[in-house]
C-alpha cells in the first residue's frame, strides 16, 4: 500500500494499459479528453465498466461530458448511472486497486491537489470489487445506453447555455430537492419525448413538488388507462416508464418508493 498524489494520470494509464480481465471504475465527472487516454491504453479484450453520476445538472454544466459516456458505449464497455454516486475508485483485474479523490477529468488527475491510496492487498480489494459489483447492480442504477445518449444530447441541444445557472430558492424548498435540479425551459424536455415516456414525464412534472412517491403517480392511473386502454399493467408500466426517466438522467430513485424530478 502506498500514497498516490497528484499528477498521477501516468500510472492510471500504466495500470489500464496492464490490466488484462477488466477495469472497474467509479468517477461521477468525466471528460472525453481523459477517456481518450485511458480507451486508448486499454488493451481491446479487456472490460471496462464505469459507474457514474449520469444526471442532466452534470451534463449541462460540463462536469460529464456525453462524448466520454459514448465512446465508452461504442467499445463495448459498460455503463452504469448512480446518481448519489461521490466515490472515485479505480480496480484494475479484481487484484489491485486506488481509492483517491480524483475523477476521471483533468483536474482529477493532473491539476487538482488529489490524495489516495494504491493498494495490491487482496482482502481490501476484494472487498472494494463487492462493493462495486453492489453498486452496479443496486435498483437505484440505471444503465446508459447508445439510445439515452441520443435523447439526452436532443434535451440539451434545447437548453441554452447561461452565464449562472439558476437555482430554486432555499427558503422555499429543502436542501435535498434543490440540489442538483436544473432549471429548464418549458418544453424542452416533453418535446424530446414521445410515446410512455412523455405520458409518464408529464404526469410527474404535473407534481407539484421536486420529491414525490409512488403513490402520487399512481394517482394518474385513471388518466393513463383512457389513453391506452388495451393496457392492462398500468402500474408496471408506470414503475418501467419511471426507470427510463431515470436512465436519462431525469429521474433520481431515492427508495422506498420515492423519486427526485432533476429538472424544474
């Protein structure tokens, strides 16, 4: 075990370019330049799977870039969204590992003060790869697709770029359903939608609060059933339509029923 500090981008790309079997990854941000680097030192037959923080407040504002989660699709690694997601963590074949403070982006690597560990001890990493295969396949993450991609990139083409983001009041709601809910312009996510998923998106947005349950969504059951009547799971169909949502990065699933609109 030993200290790793910044810069240190050349032993990242040292460990990917030797990894063999596969290469976990947890980063909430990452930029397409790093993701470059590390799809190019990657050898072909070697997995790659990233779990990151894939919501449209971290798309707009640039800390993910779409590219990055693209090109990662396009060569057949695997992505996964987990919107609480904060740890950065970098296991190389299940056998070595570093846990540090840097995301996959330039400031993670070369030009941020970041600490952390490396670590070969087999106890501890076995450890951290059940902890990220839990992760991975927690209900709360979704996986990003070549097609969420493309929906995504229509939603943001329709938000125009601003000087200062804006930002619900805190004296009006909670820490909680503020944080990270991007302010959009009307429309612009519906008129991206079509069919389930634009019936679902526009009886939540109808919600008047950024938190909302199960239950309150349900209450649509009725509305929904006149507008397809030959369906007969209307709930499931509503719990489905709300896991697309949220693999768009529209939707945080924060359990037990509960849900977080990330626009307003």
């Amino acid at each position: 075990m030993r200290i790793i500090k910044t810069p240190w981008k050349n032993e990242l790309l040292e460990l990917v370019s030797k990894s063999q079997k596969s290469i976990k990854i947890t980063s909430p941000f990452v930029k397409e330049n790093i993701c470059n680097d590390l799809l190019l030192a990657k050898p072909a037959n070697t997995k790659l799977e990233l779990i990151t923080s894939f919501k449209l407040m971290n798309l707009y504002s640039g800390s993910l870039d779409l590219k990055a989660i693209e090109k990662i699709i396009q060569q057949n690694g695997v992505v996964r969204n987990h919107p609480k997601l904060h740890s950065k963590l970098y296991i190389f074949d299940d056998e070595k590992m570093i846990i540090t403070s840097g995301n996959l982006t330039n400031g993670g690597l070369l030009n941020n003060y970041e600490y952390g560990i490396y670590s070969s001890d087999i106890s501890l990493v076995t450890e951290a790869v059940t902890d990220f295969d839990s992760i991975l396949n927690n209900e709360k993450t979704g996986t990003i697709e070549q097609r969420h991609v493309e929906t995504v990139r229509q939603i943001l083409a329709k938000i125009p770029k601003s000087a200062s983001l804006k930002f619900p009041k805190y004296d009006i709601e909670t820490p909680e359903e503020i944080d990270d809910v991007l302010e959009v312009p009307e429309n612009s996510i519906a008129s991206t939608l079509t069919g389930w998923k634009l019936d679902i998106f526009n009886c939540t947005n109808a919600l008047p609060n950024q938190i909302f349950t199960l239950y309150e969504l349900n209450e649509f059951q009725g509305f929904l059933k006149e507008k397809h009547p030959s369906n007969q799971h209307i709930p499931d169909k509503i719990r489905q339509q709300l896991q697309q949502l949220r693999d768009l990065g529209l939707i945080e699933f924060l359990g037990n029923g509960r849900y977080k609109k990330l626009w307003k």
